[in-house]
C-alpha cells in the first residue's frame, strides 16, 4: 500500500462514517455542521506543517499563516457572540451589538507551534457549537448585523463555515508560495479533514479513536515508520 492509496481508503473510511451518522437534528445543528467540516478543511491543510512556516509572510505585505489564524480565532469568537447577543437580545436592547461586548483579541491563541494553534482554534469550535445549538430556530429570523448591513441570525451562522473557507483559501496560497504544500497528501488530508468535519459532532467517540488509529496505522505501513 503506497501512501496516496492510504490516504484515498482513509477518506473512503470517513465517508462511510458521514452515512452513518445520525442525521443533524435541526437546521441550527445542520449550519454548525458545514462550519466544522470547514474547519476539518482548514486542520487537514495544516497538519504537519513545519512551525518554522509559521511566522514567515508569503510575500511582502501579506500576513503570514500565523497572523491569518489569529484574525480566523478572533472572528469565531465575535461571530459567537453576535449571535448569542442578536438571539437574546431584548426589544430594549439596539439591533447592533455594543461594540464593547465583541471578544478581546487573545495572543494565546496562536502562542506555539501549528499544532497548539490548531488545537486551540478546535476549542473555539467546541465552545461555538456548544453555545449555539440550543438556539431556537425562530431566533435565526431575528435581525443583526454583519458588514453594515442588517441581516439575520440564520446569514450569520452560515458566515462561520464561509469566513473558515476564505481563510482556509488564504492559507493555502500561503503554504503554496512557500513551497511547503508538497504532492497530493496535503490535497487528501484537505477532503479527509472536510468529511470528518461533517460527523464528528454526532459519532461516537470510539468510532473516531478508532479512525484515527487506521489513519496513523495506514501512514506508519505506507511509509515504513
């Protein structure tokens, strides 16, 4: 078993996974879904990403990966709490979250290797999902707001998942101007991180250990490790 094939059975693996899953309960857990597989995206690029790259800007002018994880970090954050503000707001309260409300930026987030960073964005999503899902669907009608605009808590949920998409976009172009994003394996690692962010959330955890274990199983045979 070469190392591409490992990789192809462990998204096969995922996949299988994704069917079996109970499906999402509501459209609250359906949106947050889309946001994890987003993330599983954005975690499958980085992995094994040496941490050297880290604070390297790809060109002049633009952020390096780290800089481009802490804006991710901070922008979950926020969203978050815009909607858990929008959503239990009361009629006395503006449409307009009070600007002193939005969360602080935190250096401790993206302290560390990629890795620690990767690991703390999870813990974001963790915290997002758990804060959310309780939502009541008829609170996705209320109005806030989002890039001067009045919309509704339902457009703001779905930003998660696409404001993690952008910056997954953005990274990757990092990775590739500096020439770390390798063969096909990180392109593989992309899709097997997308489909395991579509059931983590709602499989048992043994069933994700033991995916993980085939994983590193497949990696240590396909490369003699």
């Amino acid at each position: 078993m070469d190392l591409g094939y490992a990789l192809y059975h462990a998204l096969e693996q995922e996949q299988r996974a994704v069917i079996d899953a109970p499906p999402a309960p509501t459209e609250v857990a359906q949106i947050l879904s889309l946001a994890q597989s987003a993330f599983g995206e954005l975690r499958g690029l980085l992995a094994g990403l040496p941490d050297a790259l880290l604070d390297r800007a790809p060109a002049p002018g633009d952020w390096s990966l780290r800089e481009t994880l802490a804006h991710a970090i901070e922008v979950e954050r926020s969203y978050r709490e815009q909607c858990l503000y929008s959503a239990g707001r009361s009629t006395a309260e503006p449409v307009k979250m009070p600007e002193e409300r939005r969360p602080k930026p935190d250096p401790s987030h993206t302290a560390g290797g990629t890795a620690a960073i990767i690991e703390r964005f999870a813990e974001q999503r963790v915290a997002t999902d758990a804060k959310l899902a309780a939502l009541d669907e008829t609170a996705l009608a209320r109005p806030t707001f989002w890039g001067g605009a009045e919309v509704d808590v339902r457009h703001r949920l779905h930003r998660f998942a696409s404001h993690i998409a952008e910056h997954t976009n953005q990274c990757e172009k990092a990775v590739r101007a500096l020439g770390a994003f390798g063969g096909d394996a990180r392109s593989i690692a992309k899709r097997i991180g997308a489909m395991r962010g579509l059931h983590e959330r709602r499989t048992e955890a043994v069933r994700l250990r033991a995916l993980d274990a085939e994983l590193a199983e497949k990696a240590r045979t396909a490369t003699g490790g």
